[in-house]
C-alpha cells in the first residue's frame, strides 16, 4: 500500500508543523475552553512589554556580537530566500524594507516602546539596503536595532517600577486602548509614559481583582476542604498588587539582561521569512530541538517535564518523568524538585531562582552524551547537586491511539473505533541514516491491524489540533483507505505539478465505514487527508473549517546553524482546489470553540487561493446526498445535548468580548464587567451539571477551585493518560452517532 509520486530530492517534505505548534510548546491542544482565556482576559487584561527573544544567558545585552557562524547562516538564509522560495520573491529593496517593518513589529508589536525617531532613523539607515546587508551576513542592523530596544525596554521598566513607589489611582475616568498594533508610534517621550502610565494602572486593577478573587477562593477552599480533591491549591502569592509588579518587572529587567544572540539572529530571519509566508521558519539550535521533538515524537534531554511551583513562582518543579529516560533510571530525581541551579559539564552552576521555566528548558536540553548537572531540592530540604547524561528520549505516549467506544441503537450494541493521530510525524534523520524510525503511518497499520481485530462497525478519524507533519506519511496513510487513484497534488514555484498516487491494486487496509474529525487547528497535512476522504467520499467530514494551511516546507537541517522550514511548493485537492487560505469545510459543521485568529485567513502574508486542474479520479461512494438529512439529525441531537449547548454558550459569552479594544481605567467598571462575564460562565456550567446529574456550584469561587483541582491532577499525568473532557468527548460521541446514521441510511437505500 505504498503511493508512488514523482522522485523528489531527500530533504523531507513538511506539509504541517505550522508556526503556531513549532514555536510553542503547547502540545496536542484539542480544546481550549475560552471563558476566562477569551472573555475574562479582556476585561482584567494586564499587558507587560515582553522581549520574546530573551532566553538564555548573557550578562551584557548591549555587548552583544554575531559569531561568525550565525553570519554565515544568515548569508544562507539570503540566498535561500532570493533564490528558493515558492513566490520567487527577489531580496530587493522592496522586500527589504516590509522585512525591517515585520523586525520592528515583533519586537515592539503595542508600537509602545520604541520612539517614531527611533523608526525614522532606523528606516533612513536600513530600509533600502538590509536584504544585501543580509547577503553579505552582516547582523549589525539587528544588532543595532535590538540595542536600542532593549535601552527603551529598560527604561519602561525602570519607569514603571519609580511609579510603583507612588499611590496609584486606580479610579480614573479615562481608558486605554490595548490594540495598538495599527497605532503610530509615540513622537515624544512625554506621550509614551502617559501611556506606560495607563498600562501600570491597568495592571494594577488586573492584579487587584483576581487577588480579590483568588482570596475568595481561598476561603471557598477552607469552607469546604474537599474541593482541592487532595490537591495543594495554596495561593499563587502572598504579595499585594504593587509588590507583585514590581517583582516581576524586577524579573523582567534580568530577562533582558539574559539575552543571548542567538534570539537576535532569530529575531531578523524570522521576520524576513515572515515577509515571504507564514510558514517558512528559522531555528537557533535550542528552538530546533523543540522542532525535531514535534515532528518525530523524540527529543535530546534527561526525560522530565517542569512547571512553575503552584504558590511559589519563584521556583520551578519537577512535574513528571519519563519512564526510561535519564532522570528516571538515576533514581536521584523526583516529581516535585524544585530546580534551583542548572549547569553545563565543566561550567559553573547557573541559580536559576525566579527564571521562566522556558528559560530552564532551554538550559537543561542538549545534545545526547552531554552532560547536565543538576541543583535539586525538595521542600524544605537541603539542596543536593545530581549530575546526568543527556539521552534520546521517546515519547511513547504523544503518538497514535486508538480505542473503541461502545453506542446503543434501536436495541444493538455498536463498536465505533476511533483513531487518535497528534500529527503526521515521521524521524526522518533516522529514516535518511538508514536507521530504526518512528512514524505515523507504521504506528496507524498497527492501529487499524488492532481495531480490523476488534470487528469494529465504523471508524472516527480523530484529526482536532493535528498540525500536520510529512508528505510522505500523509499520502501513506490515504493508501490505507482509498482504493487507488491520485492523492494530493503538489505544484512548485515554477507552476510545476507532481501527483502522489495509490498505486496499490486496489489494497484498502480498512474497507469500512468511517468520519473524520476536524476543527479549526487541523492543518496542512491533516487538511490533506480530511480533504482526500471527502473529495473521494470515503467517509464524512465533520467538525469545524480547518487552518487552511496550503503549503508544503522543505525542512533544512544541513546549515551552518540551527535549521530552518523553507515553503517551496503548494498542494492542491484532487479536484483541483486549493485548500490555502479557505481549508477543508466539513460536511457537518460543529460548534467552533477557536478564535478565529488561529486560522491562515488571519495570518500575515499567507499565500492566496488558487486552483489548478482536476486529477482524474474516480469516487469511492455517494455519500453527498445523505448529507442533508445526516446534518438535520446531528443538529437536532447537538442542540439538546448538555456539552454542545455549554460549548455554545461560552462560545457566545467568548465572543460578546472578544473585540474589546478599550478597557475602564476604574477598577468598579472592570470589577462589574468581569462579575458579568462569571455570572454567564457559573451559570452555563451548572446548566450542564444539572442536565447530567451533577451538584451545581454554589458559586463562582468553588467552580475555581474545583477546576484549580482538576487542573493539578491532570497535569501529573502523561499527556497521552490524561481522560478526555465530557466536552472534548462529545465531538467524538455526536462523530460516532452520524457514522451510525450513515450506516443506517446507506442500508436503507
């Protein structure tokens, strides 16, 4: 069941792994419930001026220089660029200078902290000229521009916390306006700190109302102990609002201190990728490690996971080890270590107290057969210093899951598999050294092998929050399903198409009915296959639109530092259509619990829509006319089951605030907008606990605190063992039943 294409170099094929999932560390990421991180955030919103770039460790970021390695990257990146891309954009003055407006942009996105003279004179100096300086490797525009960032980050800070040392009227009758992405740039310093002045009142009041709130909180949990379900839910800080900001702009200031160069390098090619697409990214070797453990499930480091210290942020904690992994076999490292100091083999330790657990991860994660040493200590014990070797650590548990759920109908018990795929992974290093791999569709034939077993009556193909991963695995898999016939077409810069066909004799390992499953964070390769199923109709899409992420990266691993994604070539359904910019429309749509944001029809300079002709192909089965009928029924069930109507409630209250621009600077005003905000959510979650016979809260402080609990139990777990949400559940529970109205109705006629 191998789909042959037309021969291609031996640089993998990147269709997923969009900027969103690389650049982050957040994982699978099915459901992200938006009351309080959509609706409330608005409203009790305290915005800091953050430099992302701020890692790892420097003392001096104003010393800062490029070494000779990352000059040569950045001349490989030029050429790349100029020379590679799929648009066939030349690095001219044109592009040149959207690329120093996109540097500016991500380093000082609010237009807050840099002055307009700052921009004149950096646009007068660079505009013209920084994609040649970039050819020739030369760094110093970033390096000059980040220097002064960095002087005006400073003094916010040191504004801030000198205001800090004054009473603050939290009572006023002005607003501030916290979309300033549009907005020009401040002329004067005087204007400035009028606005550094609102930002500090607004945070103020932030602070004051959620420490009124986690003190309410707090007395919920001494009322009534059995909510923290044995959890310590001790309170995040004992600090008043005033200290607790001037402890964290304190951390702030360090954070700038620790700037490395690496994130300036990161800085410039990204933006100057950013000007061609989303999608082509760069990675300084830290940030390409997190890279290769997304899309092979495998990364170099000593097997833990750590989290800031519920009521201490001044520590981070060991959370969970990895069985087999280098922390777990020594013995010498426990869940619940505080992790106090971290150094490299024969450099001295690092106190690591008050760091960013990012920053911790950074120093901790190394190459295999390296050396990392430890500084532990458990509550109130005596620090004690472990030293262990790095080692490859496999993620067992991030890869594909299957499972079979049991559905009642007119009076027979049906088995409905359901295919769980986190992404389209595949260890191509290894596959490329002609060692053992891990990939996706080796992993999904043992799955199917598994569930043909069972005698499933249908299968669910999970794809929600799949970024994707290779072309290869994803065309693999369509064999699985799909009799024979073209898959996906890719077309490159030149207007070039390549076919990837099944050209297997007909070979389905699974024949039965089946669904797939999408939401608004399935993309690219998973935008691949959900399209494949429904052009052919295989099977029913069912779900929310998907990112629309048309593109497909060449991942670069052979330069001279670090690795970058390049977007070289776009695929297109088999009907032609492009799934760029307007993804896969499912068959039967579901509530949509994203922001719109996530998609590519919001990102910045994504690649346009387009369409090229059909491949011939012939379709599997006539699904389209029940459609109609199968979407009545599935809006019938959704609009009387518990989780649909609690997820469609949120959604409302999510988008009642989402377009706030401007907050009260009066703290009554913010407190009677988040009171509002609590009272829909309170009272759409115990709707949802009555209709399915729970206890309904009593009130807003124990729904906190009960969440507070759950949260804390799930988190010791691996990702892969934690038990899916009643409302993540649903999708697949109202999946399952339209497969059996399929079934149904396919009988019948």
């Amino acid at each position: 069941m191998k789909p042959t294409k037309t021969p291609q170099n031996d640089r993998i094929e990147q269709v997923g792994t969009g900027q969103a999932s690389l650049k982050s560390s957040q994982g699978r990421f099915k459901i992200k419930m938006q009351s309080l991180a959509g609706a409330i955030a608005f409203v009790s919103m305290s915005v800091f001026f953050t430099q992302t770039y701020a890692e790892v460790a420097t003392k001096d970021a104003t010393a800062l220089q490029p070494t000779r390695e990352q000059s040569i990257v950045t001349r490989q990146m030029a050429m790349l660029m100029d020379t590679q891309h799929y648009l066939n954009m030349p690095l001219d003055a044109k592009t040149s200078r959207r690329i120093l407006e996109m540097y500016f942009d991500n380093l000082d996105s609010d237009h807050a902290i840099f002055l307009a003279s700052d921009i004149d004179e950096f646009r007068q100096k660079y505009a013209d000229n920084l994609g040649v300086m970039m050819k020739k490797g030369d760094l110093s525009p970033a390096f000059e521009i980040q220097q002064r960032f960095t002087k005006r980050l400073k003094d916010y800070y040191a504004y801030s916390l000198t205001q800090l040392n004054q009473p603050q009227n939290l009572k006023r009758s002005d607003s501030i306006d916290i979309d300033r992405e549009k907005a020009p740039y401040f002329n004067s310093a005087k204007e400035q700190k009028n606005y550094w002045q609102q930002q500090l009142v607004s945070a103020l009041i932030s602070l004051t109302v959620a420490k009124e709130e986690e003190d309410a909180k707090q007395a919920a949990l001494k009322a009534n102990p059995k909510l923290a379900d044995g959890q310590d839910l001790s309170p995040p800080s004992e600090l008043n609002p005033v200290d607790t900001l001037k402890k964290r702009f304190k951390r702030k200031l360090e954070q700038v201190d620790r700037l490395k160069s690496d994130r300036i390098l990161e800085g410039l090619l990204n933006a100057a990728l950013a000007t061609y697409d989303p999608h082509s990214l760069y990675f300084a070797p830290v940030e390409a490690m997190e890279m290769n453990r997304q899309t092979t499930l495998q990364l170099e480091g000593i097997g833990v996971s750590i989290r800031p210290e519920r009521g201490n942020d001044d520590f981070t904690r060991v959370e969970t080890l990895v069985d087999g992994g280098p922390a777990s076999k020594s013995g010498l490292v426990k869940s619940g270590d505080r992790i106090v100091g971290v150094g490299q083999d024969s450099q001295p330790m690092v106190d690591v107290v008050g760091w960013p657990a990012g920053e911790i991860v950074g120093l901790i994660r190394g190459k295999r057969g390296t050396k990392v040493i430890l500084k532990l200590q458990a509550k109130d014990a005596t620090a004690r210093v472990v030293t262990l070797t790095r080692d490859v650590i496999q993620q067992e548990d991030s890869g594909v899951q299957d499972r079979v759920i049991n559905l009642q109908r007119d009076g027979k018990t049906y088995k409905v598999g359901v295919l769980d795929i986190p992404s389209f992974y595949l260890n191509y290093k290894a596959r490329r050294d002609g060692r053992n791999y891990r990939s996706v569709s080796e992993d999904t034939q043992k799955a199917l092998v598994d569930l043909n077993a069972k005698k499933v009556d249908g299968l669910v193909v999970d794809l929600r929050g799949d970024p994707g991963g290779s072309l290869d695995e994803v065309a693999k898999m369509l064999a699985f399903f799909i009799k024979k016939g073209p898959l996906v077409q890719i077309r490159d810069g030149n207007g070039a198409i390549n076919v990837f066909n099944d050209n297997d004799g007909g070979a389905e390992l699974y024949k039965g009915p089946m669904i797939v499953l999408v939401n608004l964070a399935s993309a690219s390769a998973s935008e691949i296959f959900s399209a494949a199923i429904q052009d052919y109709e295989r099977g029913l899409v069912v779900g929310s639109t998907t990112t629309g992420k048309g593109t497909a990266q060449i991942q670069l691993d052979n330069l001279a530092y670090g690795q970058a994604t390049l977007t070289q070539r776009k695929f297109y359904r088999v009907t032609g259509g492009s799934t760029q910019n307007k993804g896969v429309v499912p068959d039967i749509p579901f509530v949509g619990i994203y922001d719109e944001d996530l998609g590519e029809r919001k990102a910045k300079n994504p690649l346009v829509w387009d369409t090229i002709a059909t491949a011939p192909y012939t379709r599997e089965d006539r699904l389209k006319p029940l459609v109609p009928q199968l979407t009545l029924n599935s809006k019938v069930r959704q609009e009387t089951d518990p989780q649909y109507i609690y997820l469609s409630k949120i959604k409302a209250i999510t988008n009642e605030n989402k377009d706030r621009k401007i907050l009260s600077l009066d703290i009554d005003v913010r407190r009677q907008q988040v009171d509002a905000i609590e009272e829909k959510t309170l009272a759409a979650e115990n709707e949802r606990r009555l209709a399915t016979g729970l206890t309904p809260y009593p009130n807003w402080q124990s729904y906190q605190a009960a969440l507070d609990a759950q949260s804390e139990v799930r988190a010791k777990l691996p990702e892969g063992k934690r038990p899916p949400l009643p409302e993540e559940e649903a999708f697949i529970t109202e999946s399952a039943n339209i497969l059996l109205d399929q079934i149904k109705a396919k009988s019948a006629s």
